[in-house]
C-alpha cells in the first residue's frame, strides 16, 4: 500500500516524521494489527474503504511516531548514563590520559557526536572539562600536600612541568 499526496506529506510532518526514513515497531502488536486493517480494508468493495485507510493510516503515523520518540528518549538517557559513567572515572583519575578519542570509544560514540553530547550535557567541550578536572585535582594537592610541584603535576595528569604551568596559570589565573 502506497500512500502518497499533499494530505500524506502533512500527516507525516504532523507526527514529526519528515526526516525518519526507518521505524524498528516490530515490538508494536498494535501497529501490525493496524497495518493489516488496513490491508483488510483496502482490498474490500466497501463504501469509504479510502476513508477507513485513512483514518488507520494516520493512527498508524501517530504510533510510529511514539515509537520515534520513545527511542530518541532512551538513546538520550543512554548517552548521559554512559557520559556520567566517563566524568566518575575521570574525576576518580585524573593522572590518566584521556584523549577524546578515548572517551568516545567508551561511550560508544564517534568523536563528532560525542562531543556534541559531552558539550550538551557538561556545557563546555571535553578537552576542557578535563584541564579543569586536572587542575582542580592539582589544586587539592598544593593546598594539602607536600608534594614538589614536579610530582603534582604528574599526579594530576600533567607530564610537561611547563604546560602544567601555562594551563594552570591560565585556568587559575595564578
């Protein structure tokens, strides 16, 4: 069954379906019993059969839309689970060098899309969030050790002593 026409390409923007080329409803029971109402109704010689269609067909839209937004929610959900994940096992430590691409991987994201999430869910990009994980960890240890700035750096996940210095002093502003 086709459905095509200027009523069709509503019915999809309605449901805010206009750039979902794939639906997985196959858990939907209610969907392919709708779907083969349809199929019923189209092949029977019956008075508004093509009305029928369409009141099915646009119940049909407004389940595949659910279905749409149910999954955008938990992929959503899933993404903030696995990036919280991330910021406990980088605040836990900080001495180790997590590249983006790292940090992707273990999120199970490309780098483009995860810093698209990391960004939208900390408010600043990861390379940052990092340095300032690391200098607040740096911090903590000036403040109550008596650790050489040498072995602080490093403790902190820094292994340049100079770009220890330049980072710190620019996020620090000391």
């Amino acid at each position: 069954i086709h459905f095509t026409g200027d009523v069709c390409k509503k019915m999809i923007e309605m449901f805010s379906l206009q750039n979902v080329y794939i639906v997985n409803a196959q858990h939907n029971s209610e969907i392919k019993y709708m779907i083969s109402k349809v199929c019923q109704y189209y092949n029977l010689e019956i008075p508004n059969r093509e009305l029928i269609c369409s009141g099915l067909m646009q119940s049909i839209l407004a389940l595949l839309s659910n279905e749409v937004h149910k999954e955008i929610h938990h992929t959503k959900e899933k993404n903030k689970d696995k990036i919280s994940e991330l910021i406990s096992r980088i605040k836990m430590t900080p001495n180790l060098n997590f590249t983006v691409s790292e940090c992707a991987e273990f999120c199970h994201m490309s780098k483009p899309h995860f810093a698209r999430v990391f960004k939208r869910t900390t408010g600043m990009p990861p390379v940052q969030f990092i340095l300032g994980i690391r200098i607040e960890r740096a911090k903590e240890l000036l403040d109550f050790t008596d650790m050489p700035v040498t072995e602080i750096a490093e403790a902190s996940g820094f292994y340049d002593q100079n770009y220890f210095a330049r980072t710190f002093k620019k996020i620090t502003g000391v």
